[in-house]
C-alpha cells in the first residue's frame, strides 16, 4: 500500500506532504521521517468548521471554545504521499538537455557506510533519498530498498533540483518566517473564536434577558392575585365584624325588653336615624313601652362594662382583673364548702392591685359577698351561695373576656 503521510520519526508527528515535513524540520530540527500507511487524521468541527489532525488538537479546540462534535473526514482527505526528493531520475519529466550530475551527500557518513562493506552507490542513494542525519537511518533505507534493481546504480539527478544547502543566516530567517506564519494563523483563529464567543455571549444575554422579563411578569400577577385576595379577606372580616356587631346590638335589645328592629330598604339606609316629631303621623304618638327590670346578669354585665369603659388604655390590666375575678366565681362554683374560697382579704396589695383599683369589688358584692365591719375581708356565707347567680357571673366574664367588641358599643 502506498504510503498516506510522513511519520516523524522523533517526535511521531504524521504530516501530509513533503512540504510540511520540510516546515517540521526546520522548525523543529528533526530529520528523521519515515512513510507511514496511516493517514493524517481529520476531524472537522460541526460548529466552526476548525480542523484538528490529533486528538490533543481535538480537547485544546473543545477547551477552548466549548465544542464537542467532530466528524471525521480522515478517509476523504486521504492522499498518498508524492516524495519528491525521492523520485528516481528515470520516473521524473527532466529535460534531455538538461545537465546531469552526482547529488551531494554526508562525506562522513558516507565513509562510513563503505567502511561497514556497502558500495558507494548503494550508500549514496541511501543517504540522498532518506535524508538521513545519521547512521542508522541510512542503513534501514538500505534494507528497505535492498531488493530494488537499480540500488547499485550511479544515481545522477538533474542539477536544477539539488537546491544549495542554507546558511545558518538563512535557516534562522526561514525559522523566524515559519514561526511568523504560524503566529500570524493562530491570532487570526484566536480572533475567529472570540467573535464566535462574542454572538454566544450576546444570544445567552438575550436569552437572559427575556427569562428575566417572563419571571418579572409572573411575579407581578402573583402580587395582583394577592392583593386581590387580600381585599376579598378584608372584606369578609369586615362583614363578619358588622354581623357580630347586629347580632350583639339584637341580643342587647331583647334583653332589654326592647322589640328587634326592623330593617331598613336599601333606599333608606342613608335616612336620619330618627325623624322630628312634627313630621310623625298623629296615629303614632303611641306611649313607650318601659323596658323590663334588669336581671342579676344584666346587672354583673352592666358592672363589668363599667369597668371596661372606666379603663379604656389599660387593656391588659382590665382583662387580668376580669381573669382574677373569674377565678374566685370558678374556685366557689366548684367548691362552695370550702371557707377559703368565701374569704378574700381585701387589704391584700395584690388583690388591690387586681381587682380593687379598677371597681371589682362591686362585682363581688353582686355575687353575695358582704364587707366585714372591719374592712379588712369579703366573706361569702355559706347560706348566701346561689350557684345559678355564680353561673351566671361565670358566664359574663367569659364573655367580656373573650369578645373583642364587649364595652365598646
């Protein structure tokens, strides 16, 4: 099989033609290549077009730019190698007048060779096709090639084709063009690349950008459909707080002894609560019905109520007094022959600063309580419990306790 590339046989480079063989070695001053059967390899990236002969090419290309799909187009790029510096004179298109002459070969390496037994022949045509620097590539031509039939003939080729050796100057000039030329490629794909980032950076901008914008609008309707519901929410509050508020305004009217009232049309309700008694109908100048004497719980509610309204900015006190009193109607109602609960000192600081500052001992007189001659306590005979007034007394503190709008209206 003809051979596809030019294995370096230094490094292990696989270069395609001549040409990039001579490039390598006077970049990197090797000389020792070989053909190789392998072709160079050719994976073409499907995003930029870039082309990489290695698989070390391949990862510093997806390293540097993110692509990973590569196809391999080894087999299309696939030529054989045309070695020009080792075509034989008879093969070559040479000019019949053209002057012919024996080329110029390594004198030391060439003594060398006949010295081992090779005709000189033999050794130049080993040293002028391998190119060889030293011995041993010499002699692997020589075994190669040692059954062609023109091996021991005089090699003569065509004096335009020996090109002079370069001076040291030259050789570094051409080093330093080499080294320019590859500079000069590898900004230019550096330059290609950071457009390429450039429209990426640019497209996941906008992609960003519009993610942003979708988020942005979701979170505005969420806080729309929120403050929708909280209105709804506030709404209804307020609707179960003006429910709470007739009902307790109905219950304090039947209580009273007082009919319910009755409700007012819609075209009504801005109308004056009462109207002057010159615009009444004569038929209605009925008497007021006298409302019914208050009960034992109207009475403990009025007291309570009292003091509700008697120490609107103290809260938490009126509520703890309401608390400590619900406590002493629990303790009798529970036990009603225990003698400590029918005793309360009234001197007691605590008790003064609970109960006493704030009227609660009027209270207690409702629930049977009598203030000794002294002073000094509350007593609650044994004779004088009535559960049902303690039950009842039980009952309004739960609620002044517990009824936000107790005392207010």
């Amino acid at each position: 099989m003809a051979g596809l590339s030019l294995q370096c046989g230094d490094c292990g480079a696989a270069l395609r033609t001549v040409e990039e063989a001579q490039e390598h070695a006077e970049i990197s001053g090797h000389a020792n290549f070989v053909e190789s059967t392998q072709a160079v390899l050719n994976l073409v990236c499907t995003a930029c077009g870039k082309p990489c002969r290695s698989q070390t090419e391949v990862d510093l290309h997806t390293k540097r730019t993110g692509h990973v799909d590569f196809a391999d187009k080894t087999a299309e790029a696939a030529k054989p190698v045309v070695l020009e510096s080792g075509s034989k004179p008879e093969m070559m298109d040479v000019d019949p007048k053209e002057e012919m002459q024996a080329p110029e070969v390594n004198q030391q390496l060439l003594e060398e060779l006949e010295a081992m037994g090779f005709p000189r022949a033999r050794s130049v045509r080993s040293l002028f096709y391998s190119k060889a620097e030293n011995l041993e590539g010499a002699v692997n031509w020589i075994v190669e090639h040692e059954n062609d039939p023109d091996i021991d003939e005089e090699l003569l080729v065509p004096a335009s084709s020996l090109k002079p050796a370069l001076t040291p100057e030259e050789a570094k000039a051409k080093a330093q063009e080499l080294v320019e030329r590859a500079r000069k490629k590898k900004e230019e794909e550096e330059k290609k690349l950071e457009r390429e980032r450039e429209k990426e950076r640019i497209r996941v901008g906008k992609e960003l950008l519009e993610a942003k914008r979708k988020e942005e609008d979701s979170e505005r309707k969420r806080i729309l459909m929120y403050r929708k519901a909280e209105k709804e929410e506030e709404k209804r509050a307020r609707d179960k707080i003006r429910q709470k508020i007739e009902e307790d305004r109905a219950e304090r009217r039947r209580k009273l002894g007082l009919p319910p009232e009755e409700p007012k049309p819609a075209d009504q309700a801005a109308a004056p609560l009462a109207a002057p008694a010159a615009a009444r109908p004569a038929d209605e100048t009925k008497p007021v019905q006298q409302p019914k004497a208050a009960s034992k719980a109207e009475e403990l509610r009025s007291c309570l109520r009292s003091i509700k309204q008697s120490h609107k900015d103290q809260d938490a006190k009126v509520k703890k007094a309401f608390q400590t009193l619900q406590t002493y109607v629990g303790n009798i109602g529970r036990a009603p022959q225990e003698e400590k609960f029918r005793k309360i000192r009234v001197t007691n600081p605590t008790f003064q600063e609970r109960v006493g500052d704030l009227g609660g001992v009027k209270f207690l007189e409702l629930c049977g309580f009598e203030l000794d001659p002294s002073g000094e306590f509350l007593n609650l005979a044994a004779q004088s419990v009535d559960i049902g007034v303690l039950r009842a007394a039980d009952k309004e503190l739960s609620s002044a306790t517990t009824n936000p709008f107790f005392g207010v209206l």
